[in-house]
C-alpha cells in the first residue's frame, strides 16, 4: 500500500490488479489519479506501488520487440539487427536523462540479444553509431561478458558491431 503523502507529481506507479504502469498526477478524494498513456484512471492506494525509473527502464526495453512492426504476429520473429539510437528505441522522447539514455540502451541491447539467440539466430548486428563510443564501448563490455556470445566483430566503419552466438 502505498502512502499518499510519500508520492510527488511524475513518480511511477503499478497498478497491482492489472499491472499496468502509469505516472502519478495527484489525488481525487483517497483515490491515485495515474496517467495512462493518454486517460487518467483512479487507483485505490491498496492497489498501487511506487516502482523506480530503472525498473520502467528496462520493462520498456523487455516492450520493444514485443511491440515492434517488425514482430510478425504470434511467431515472435526477431530481427537480424537492432538500431540503439534512441530516436529508434523511443521515438515518443520519454527518455530525456542523459543518464538514464544509456541505460535504456544497454537494457534494450541485452534483452534484444538474449531473445535473438533464444529464437535461433547465429549472427545479427548490433547498430551503436559511430559517436564519440561511450555506447558502443559499454555495448561491446556488455557483449563481451554474455556466455552464449562466440565472438563479435567490428563493421559499417564501427558503427555496428557483429554479434555470433554460440
């Protein structure tokens, strides 16, 4: 239960019953008044609990190819490759921390190759940019470190980087 004088205006909450995530804008009577998407739904703080902006992070990132155009229907196909520019992974700008961008990124990045290698594929690319590499530095950390990667290998003038599963 969640304590309605502990909340502030953009905290994150999850509705319980239904899962459904939403952010806080205030209260009507005792009920949480929680943006949703676009409509505002009213919540019994019985049935509310404060998450954290990392935790959203990374059910967003879990979301994307779930709801991407490129899954074909029920048979969950997963692309060859991802595009990690944010204006790719969150075209609706939610994400507007410098700090919280990268990890969105990453988060996006490992739960695209763990679903990849979980569906099949031996190779896909992984687009980082070019950059100044604080991304495609942490990417290739990350990759580095997943026990089902064979090896990865730089292309497109290191802005990708090819990614072999085991």
């Amino acid at each position: 239960m969640i304590n309605i004088k502990d909340l502030w205006t953009g905290d994150f909450i999850r509705q319980i019953s239904t899962g459904s995530i939403g952010v806080y804008e205030g209260v009507s009577g005792s009920l949480l008044k929680i943006k949703l998407r676009s409509s505002i739904i009213l919540v019994n703080p019985k049935d509310a609990e404060l998450i954290s902006e990392a935790e959203v992070d990374k059910i967003r990132a879990q979301e994307i190819y779930r709801t991407d155009r490129k899954v074909i229907n029920s048979t969950k196909r997963i692309p060859k490759q991802i595009d990690l520019h944010l204006e790719k992974l969150d075209p609706e700008g939610r994400i507007t921390s410098h700090a919280r961008m990268l990890d969105f990124q990453l988060n996006a990045c490992k739960s695209y190759l763990e679903q990849a290698h979980q569906y099949g594929h031996r190779v896909v690319t992984v687009i980082h940019g070019i950059g100044i590499g604080i991304l495609k530095r942490e990417v290739r950390f990350m990759i580095d470190g997943l026990s089902y990667v064979q090896f990865s290998n730089p292309i497109n003038d290191d802005g990708a980087t090819e990614v072999w599963f085991k």
